[in-house]
C-alpha cells in the first residue's frame, strides 16, 4: 500500500517541481484556499498556539497573522517540492547567507559545529549551504512513516550535499565521526516539544514555561564543538536570508542550560518580529507550567 500511494503521487510532485516560480505560486493559492477554508489543516491547533504565545495581540490581529501563517506553510510545502528540480544556481538566488564569512572562519578553527535553527521561515531550503561549505554537513530529521516518501524527503534534502540522518542516530553518527576525527557540522532544528518523560529543562519560550530539547547543548559540549544559531528571513516570496550568530567557541566553559536557553531567547525575537513564519501547526506547548 506504501508503495501504491507512492507511485501515485510522485508523478504529481515531480510535475510540481518543473513548474515556474511564477505557476508555483499561483497553485500556492490555491492549495491555500483548500486547506484553509475547505479541510481547516489544524486550524484549531494554530489559534490556540497564537493565543497562548502572543496574548498582548487582540483576536483580529492573530487573525491576520493565522491567515498569512498559512498562506507561507504552503508556500513552504511547495518550495520544498520544487527542490527536486531547482538549481544550484537558482537556490543561491533564492536563499542568500549574508555573512557566510563568520562560518568559514569556525570551520578553521579545526573543530566540529553544532548549527542551531528554528521551523521558521525557510527552514527547508537551509541545506543549501551544503555546496559552499567544507565540513561533510549532516541535517538531522524525524523519519516519516511510510519508507517511499521517506527516501523522497531524503533525495530532496540531500540534493545540495547534506547528509540526513534521524534523530535516533545522531548520537552514535556523531561520536563515529569524533572517533574518525571527520569534522561536520550537525543541523538541530530544535524548538519542538520534547517527549515529556525525555524533559530534562523547563524555561519560558514566549512567555510559557515548557520543556525543551537539550541534545544540542548536551553533544556539542561532549564533543567540543562550535556552536552557531542561523537567524533567517524571509525577504519577499520566495526569497529568503540567513545570517549566522556565534553562540559559543568554547561549550563546556558554558553553564548547564545556558545555551539551550540563550537559543529559546533566539527563536522568540525571530518570532516576534515576523509571526507569521513561525511553524504553528505543531503542538508545541502541549506541556506546559
């Protein structure tokens, strides 16, 4: 049945994919129209995220910010798509690192990197750095059920020279590397929630007290590594920048949770300024003080 439902639908997306930008977002439009008023995609789920993080905003305001959230999730789902065909050329374009000067300047300090990001913006378009970059990249992922669309998903991140790896090999792909002495650098796209029972820190993301994930911190200060946040911004429709912010050369002269939360702090001043690119769909302060 996997396999069915696959054959199924990657002729669409390929279609998809070698449409123009200009064809892809009108199409955008439409998948808005359809899964905004037609099957309302965890709608309930956005307005209760909005209400919960920006309560100082009046219900017409979170309003508008819902309506162009998902306008730019599908935007998002279609740029992702369009990645099986695009260029090198094109993506350079279409997703600039403004400073990406202070990356090089890590990778010759002779030590692994630690990357911290957000679901926000163009989160997807981020392992494009993979072709300018030194290091063997690494984008670390949560495996998706049905192995056919898993591989895609696969194909389409790794385009640009990243390596996906799931989040149950983290650990051990980074270790082997340690060992190997190969210097990577790890993407974490770390502001989801955690499994409670895994919650080993609580702080205040957008005004809530929630547990967040602290395997980033925990790794690079076990292996010594850089630790940088990627801040992006998304410019006009499908065009996107990424500025990289030093976060620590030296981890373990850190306290115990200071990075983790010095990169809540990040994520809720790129929030902040834009809402309305920030991944609202996922139930992100299920578990909450």
């Amino acid at each position: 049945m996997q396999l069915l439902i696959f054959i199924i639908f990657y002729p669409i997306l390929w279609l998809i994919s070698i449409l123009p930008f200009r064809l892809l977002y009108l199409l955008s439009d439409f998948v808005y129209f359809i899964v905004y008023r037609i099957i309302k995609y965890r709608k309930s789920t956005v307005r209760e995220n909005l209400a919960l993080a920006l309560p100082h905003l009046s219900k017409e305001e979170r309003d508008i910010i819902e309506k162009k959230f998902f306008k730019h999730m599908c935007d998002m789902f279609l740029e992702m798509i369009k990645t099986l065909s695009i260029s090198k050329k094109e993506m350079d374009k279409r997703f600039k690192f403004t400073n990406i000067e202070v990356y090089h300047n890590l990778e010759k300090k002779g030590k692994s990197i630690a990357l911290l990001c957000a679901h926000y913006a163009s989160y997807e378009w981020v392992v494009s750095m993979n072709h300018q970059i030194t290091f063997k990249g690494y984008g670390i992922y949560k495996k998706i059920a049905n192995k056919y669309f898993d591989r895609l998903v696969h194909d389409i991140r790794s385009k640009f020279k990243a390596n996906l790896i799931t989040t149950k090999e983290t650990a051990s792909v980074i270790d082997e590397n340690n060992r190997k002495g190969i210097l990577s650098i790890y993407g974490f796209a770390s502001d989801q929630s955690p499994k409670i029972d895994k919650a080993l820190h609580w702080c205040k993301f957008m005004g809530i007290e929630t547990p967040v994930h602290t395997g980033a911190e925990f790794l690079s200060k076990r292996y010594d590594m850089n630790v940088i946040f990627l801040r992006t911004k998304k410019v006009k429709r499908g065009y996107y920048d990424g500025t990289f912010e030093l976060m620590a050369e030296n981890p373990k002269e850190t306290k115990r949770f200071e990075i983790t939360d010095d990169y809540i702090s990040r994520v809720e001043k790129q929030i902040y300024e834009a809402p309305e690119f920030y991944l609202w769909t996922h139930k992100r302060w299920k578990h909450r003080r």
